[in-house]
C-alpha cells in the first residue's frame, strides 16, 4: 500500500491518522493543505502538532511531486509535459489551449495494454498503472507551472477505466470540496469501450462525463482497429453506454479518429447514423494524427467535412477537432510516439 497521502481520500487519512493513535478530524488539514494548499512537505502541514508531523514522516509517509523531464511548446500553444516516475517510468501530459478554455488530457497508464492499432501510446511496453496520486498530481503540477484548468479528460496514456479504482478516487479527490473543487462537468474519463466497467462506473458516488473511442460503425471494422472489440462488441458496449446515461442524464460524447479509406466514406457515415439512433450524444471526429508507427493518413478536412454534413443531417450533433500539438507528438493518439521506437505493426485493415 502507498504511503503518498497525496494518494489518500479523506477517508483513508482519517484512518492513518487514528491508527497513529490521534483525532480523526486532524485528517481534514492534511487534505486541505495537499489538495487546496498544494503542500508537498508534511512539516508545513502547521495545524498538525509538531510531534504528529515528526510521527507521519517516521512511519514513511510521504507527499508525492512529478518531476518535469521535458516540456515542449507547439505553435498552436498546446503544451506538452514529460514526466518522470519514482520507478523510471515516463508518462505524458498534455494542456491543450482553446480561446478561455484550457484543457488538460491527463495519461491513467505507463503505457498501455489496448493494442489499438492507430494509436502509438498502445504500440510502446505496458509498464504500470499510475496511483490516483499520480494521476492527480498531473493536475495540480500543470497548474502551477502553467494556470488555471478549466476542464480535465482522462484521455492521455493508457485505458482508464482498466486502472478503475485509482481513476474513480483521482475523480473523487479532485471534485472534493475541500481540495481543487473542480465541478464533476469539467471532468470527462474516456474508454475504448470496456462495458462492465462502464456499467460500474453508473453507480460511483461520482460519475464524470464519460466519452467512448469508437471510430467504427461496424464490428468487422471496429475489431481490426481496436482489439477490445473481439472482448466487448459494439451492441455490449452501447448497452452499458445507455446505462450509464440513465444514470448521468446527459448525453455521452462518442470519438471517431478519421482515417484515410479506413472508416471515413459516406457509408460509414450512414452506418454510424443508424448505429446511434436513439442515443442523446455528440460525436468528435477527430483528425488521425500521423506517427512514426503506423502508416494510415488522416482523412484531409473535405472528407471530414462531408462526413460531418452526413451526421448533421440525421441530427446527430457533432464537433470537428483538427490537429493540434502534432509537431511536438501532443495530438491524439500520438502520446509514447518518442518515447521508444515504435514499430509498425503490419497489421491487416479490412476496409468495409
């Protein structure tokens, strides 16, 4: 178990702080001060006694800080962040810029197990999960080196709903009152569409905004670009995303990565239309973001265009999102591309 109370729930600090034989109530200050003071130094927790304080760093507590190896700039002020974990692991963050609104994409996974083939955060070795510490810890190292965030997603490295328990507390810490007290709208968690844990997730005491990476309308198609899909096909998938929207009342958010021939004609278009029918959603269809790993082509902007104009018509409302951050490996889907040397895949794509 980590000793990072940066790791801890109220809860859980109420139960170290008992276990040191002290009041319970005194667990309120080290929250506040890690998650609203972002203190990082147990001695300057000063609501605490001295001795309780000298006691917290005897027994190994600790409280964690991401150490920034690189950050990178691109031209369209997206923001990338490199860090450093405690076991050499390296994750990505990213802080995308859009007029008032300031977006950060936080990764779950040092690395990931998915295997999406059109991604190069699946292409590189699944190390670890991230602590919801780490996790948050994104967050709040972002801020303080760049500003405020308006809006978190769970859509960095790795499949967050496979690292569940520690991206539900991360949810949970970073929505508390007397922390960040970041609103549950302004947090969204993305999946490629593991139904059980979608289904699990309906019935949290917090329940974010929840996107699904889908980028096919058939499961012939879906399978030979996300393997998931062979485990949860799409009808399993679309059933747990309805029941997660009885639940939440608000429409859920499917991405579609537009590749060149792959899944962008006007078919799939109209596929996609049936497919969604009677579903309160948006759907974002993403640029594909080129790396040295894969040799697919975005769809161009006409092409998305057109398949946009298909899905406007049938009332599905939809939002277009061109590349940004691709020179500094930032865009979607490009996280972990240098990271190591990603290799192609070679595989097969059956078009439909």
């Amino acid at each position: 178990m980590s000793n990072d109370l940066k790791d801890k729930t109220v809860k859980e600090l109420e139960q170290i702080i008992a276990g040191l034989g002290q009041k319970k109530y005194l667990a309120e200050y080290i929250f506040q001060f890690i998650h609203a003071e972002d203190v990082t130094d147990i001695l300057k927790i000063t609501p605490l006694s001295k001795a309780l304080r000298e006691q917290l760093i005897e027994n190994d507590y600790h409280i964690s800080r991401l150490n920034i190896l690189n950050k990178l700039t691109d031209k369209d002020g997206t923001i990338k962040y490199v860090f450093g974990l405690d076991d050499g692991s390296r994750i990505e963050t990213v802080l995308l810029l859009d007029d008032k609104r300031r977006t950060l994409c936080v990764s779950t996974q040092a690395g990931c197990k998915m295997g999406c083939v059109f991604c190069a955060t699946g292409k590189i070795k699944f190390r670890r999960n991230l602590s919801a510490g780490e996790i948050i810890d994104q967050v709040y190292t972002v801020q303080k080196d760049s500003a405020i965030i308006s809006n978190i997603v769970y859509m960095g490295m790795g499949e967050p709903l496979e690292n569940y328990d520690a991206v539900v507390k991360s949810v949970q810490i970073l929505n508390n009152p007397a922390g960040r007290n970041i609103g549950i709208r302004h947090i969204t968690v993305s999946t490629c569409g593991l139904a059980p844990a979608i289904k699990k997730l309906a019935y949290e005491n917090v329940r974010p905004r929840l996107a699904i990476s889908l980028n096919a309308p058939t499961d012939e198609l879906r399978t030979s670009l996300m393997p998931i899909n062979k485990k949860y096909p799409i009808a399993k998938l679309l059933d747990a995303v309805r029941t997660y929207q009885i639940k939440l009342k608000e429409r859920v958010t499917f991405e579609y990565v537009m590749i060149k021939c792959i899944n962008d004609t006007l078919l799939h278009a109209g596929q996609l239309v049936k497919l969604l029918r009677g579903i309160k959603c948006n759907v974002n269809l993403i640029e594909y973001n080129p790396h040295g790993g894969c040799k697919f082509k975005g769809s161009g902007t006409e092409q998305i265009s057109h398949f946009a104009e298909v899905i406007e018509e049938a009332g599905i409302e939809n939002t277009i999102r061109l590349k940004k951050g691709s020179s500094i490996c930032a865009a979607c889907g490009q996280l972990g591309a240098n990271l190591n040397n990603v290799q192609s895949t070679g595989d097969s794509i059956k078009n439909e």
